[in-house]
C-alpha cells in the first residue's frame, strides 16, 4: 500500500472514530456530522455527490447514517477506506453498549443519561438543519423538484410509510424525465453526471426470510442462529429504530421467547441514547443472550449488509453513469430524502426544545454554525456539558 493510501486510511479513521464518538442524536444528525465533515471542511466530496450517496443509502436496507459512512470511505480509498470507515464509525458505540450491557445485567436498570441529553439534543437540532439547508440549496436545482420535496414533506408529516415517500419519488423522477424527453426534438444535450452512489434499487423488493434457530429456547441459544436473526434484519429493515423495534420483538419476544418486552425496550432505548449508530441495538441483545460472544456476533450480522449492499452497488455505477434516466430518479430521491430528514428534524425539536435553556441552547448552536463555522462534534460536547451542568442546578 503507498503512503499516499496509507494517508487517507488513517484520515477516515481519525475523522469516524470520532463521529462514532459524538455521534448523538441519531441518523438525521449523524449525516449532518459528516456534510460538515467530509464536504464542507475536508473537500473530500462536493454537495453533490453527498447528495448522491444519501439518495443511495435511502434507497438500500440497513442503517442509513452507516451507509453513508461506508460510501464516504469507499469514495476516499476504495475498498479498504469502505471497510475502514465503517468500522471505525460503528466501533466506538458498539464498545459502549457493551459496556452499559454489563453494567444493565448487574444493576437491573439502564445507566442515568438524561442529564447529557438534555444538552446535546438541542445542539443536534442546530447541527441537522444547518446541513439541511446547505445540502437544499444543492438538490432542490428547479421548480419541478421543489414541488416533489414538498409534497414528500406532507406525505410523510401525514404518516406515510418512509419507503412508499422514496419509491413514489423515484418513480415520478423518471416520468418527469420520460415526459421532458418527449418533448424535445433531436439529441439530449450533453452527458449525464455520473449517479454515484446508486445502489440496489431491486433491494426494495427484499422480504423478510425465515430466522435459523427459531425452535431454540433461550437456554440453549447458539451463535448462529442468533447470528442469522440479525443478519436477516440488516438485510431487509428500512425505516428508523421503530421499525427495528417491530423486527426484533416478532423474532425475540413473540416467536422465540428470548427477551420479555422489557428488556427489548430497554435494549431500543440504549441505541438510541449513546453514540453511534441505533443498530448498536442488537449489541445490546446479544450481550444479554450470550455474553461478550453474542454481542460481537449480533453486531456482525446487523451491520454486515450494508458492507455487501455498498460493495456491490459498485457493480452498478458503468451503466448508471451513462443513463439520464437514474439521473433524473437520483435527483427526485435525493429532495425526498431531504424531506425525510425534515420531517424528522420537526419531530424531535418537539421532544429537544422543551423550555427557555434549550431554545436558547439551540439557537447558539446555529449562530456557531452558521457564523463561525464551528465544528459540529465540538458542539455536541458542549452541549453535553451545558445539560450536566444544567441538571446539576436544577
């Protein structure tokens, strides 16, 4: 390997360590963290192909936020960046839940957080719609898919399904294209940029296979079959932790009887509180099942689809890159995922903004950002410090 690769393998790592320690606040916050990372500090992609990778990853299963990771490592030094990003964005989170796991099987309960939350949630709000806004300006490029963002915007506020929102929006994309095109006379301008980044669009058609293992009572529960379980959910899950939440408590508590609901709950909470991906859920669920053993083969199963879904998109992108009609779908994908993201920003400023501090919180996290362009990760941790602090006077 030159020193050349050996220079941006060791830049990855630095940079994802670190989002995978900071990284609160769950997917919509993790993808503004690296927009602000890896487009508009470190010039590694632009705008646009950040858009592109974030169309892809909505548009295969898995965790979104490590998708994006994985595309950004592959973009930067192939194949060994893609293995080395992702990794390096999942590790640190899967050694903190399994740090709380055996905190959790000892005490009963879950470590008390609340205090750091109360801080970082307003900054995270802060974070995601500084990159909503600049990533905007960049996918919303005429009237046609101002209106399609718009109209995912209300679709999903309405309760729509997240993947009905893109699928739908893909499908108009194209037909927006094929109607332009019928209405020109002679060639089609010049070539198309290259759709980088989309992956598997067939992959939406994946269902759920049956689990192995699902005659094992708990005491007798292998490493396979748990390993199966959670590779099946990696490969076919879209969707937030919810949706993970309905997965998992199909498999695990109603058919196999593995975990009482509390313990689900419980594990879903601990994804979502610490840094890192949610997936680190499964970590959880694995610890409690099979020791330090369970929990390194519950995080492979989760999290290896998305390495295979990434890698193979790369079969893909020759004939990708020559079709304006992945252009046109690529580009309607890319504001409803914009949408998404919005939708979901909405959400939690309810749940992060909830008195006179954290309003105030939020907006010195904005005027920071936008500003003076201080780092996002910096950011989260004061806002972590700013919420014990806080809790301390209350």
């Amino acid at each position: 390997m030159t020193a050349p690769a050996r220079g941006r393998l060791g830049e990855l790592a630095q940079l994802f360590l670190k989002l995978g320690v900071v990284g609160f606040g769950g997917p919509a916050a993790h993808i503004a963290m690296m927009e602000d990372e890896v487009v508009r500090r470190r010039h590694w992609l632009s705008r646009q192909e950040f858009l592109d990778y974030l169309g892809a990853a909505n548009l295969i299963p898995g965790p979104n936020s490590t998708e994006m990771a994985i595309f950004v490592g592959r973009a930067r030094a192939g194949t060994a960046g893609l293995l080395v990003a992702g990794a390096c964005f999942i590790a640190p989170a899967v050694l903190i839940v399994t740090a709380v796991a055996w905190a959790y099987t000892r005490l009963g309960n879950l470590p008390a957080a609340e205090g750091v939350l109360v801080g970082v949630k307003p900054v995270v709000i802060a974070v995601v719609l500084q990159a909503l806004w600049g990533l905007g300006h960049a996918a919303v490029k005429s009237a046609w898919l101002g209106f399609l963002g718009a109209a995912a915007v209300a679709a999903t506020a309405l309760g729509a399904n997240e993947l009905a929102v893109l699928a739908a929006a893909l499908v108009l994309g194209v037909a927006w294209w094929r109607g332009g095109r019928r209405g020109r006379r002679g060639p089609a301008g010049g070539p198309p940029r290259a759709a980088a980044g989309l992956a598997l669009p067939g992959a939406s058609l994946l269902r759920p296979a049956a689990a192995a293992g699902a005659a094992l009572a708990p005491a007798g529960i292998g490493l396979w079959p748990l390993f199966g379980i959670f590779f099946k959910v990696g490969a076919v899950l879209f969707g937030s932790g919810y949706v993970l939440l309905a997965f998992l408590r199909g498999d695990l508590v109603t058919r196999l009887h593995w975990l009482t609901e509390r313990q689900l709950l419980d594990a879903v909470a601990v994804g979502q509180v610490t840094p890192g991906p949610v997936f680190t859920t499964a970590t959880f669920v694995g610890y409690l099942l099979r020791g330090v053993p369970g929990a390194a083969v519950a995080t492979l199963g989760i999290f290896l689809p998305a390495f295979v879904y990434v890698g193979l998109s790369g079969v893909l992108l020759p004939r990708l890159q020559r079709s304006e009609a992945a252009r046109a779908a690529l580009d309607a994908v890319n504001v409803a995922s914009l949408a998404l993201m919005a939708v979901v920003t909405w959400q939690l400023a309810g749940a992060a903004l909830v008195d006179p501090w954290t309003v105030l919180l939020a907006a010195m996290a904005a005027v920071l950002l936008l500003r003076w362009r201080v780092n996002a990760s910096w950011l989260v941790l004061g806002g972590g410090l700013a919420g014990l602090l806080l809790r301390s006077l209350a």
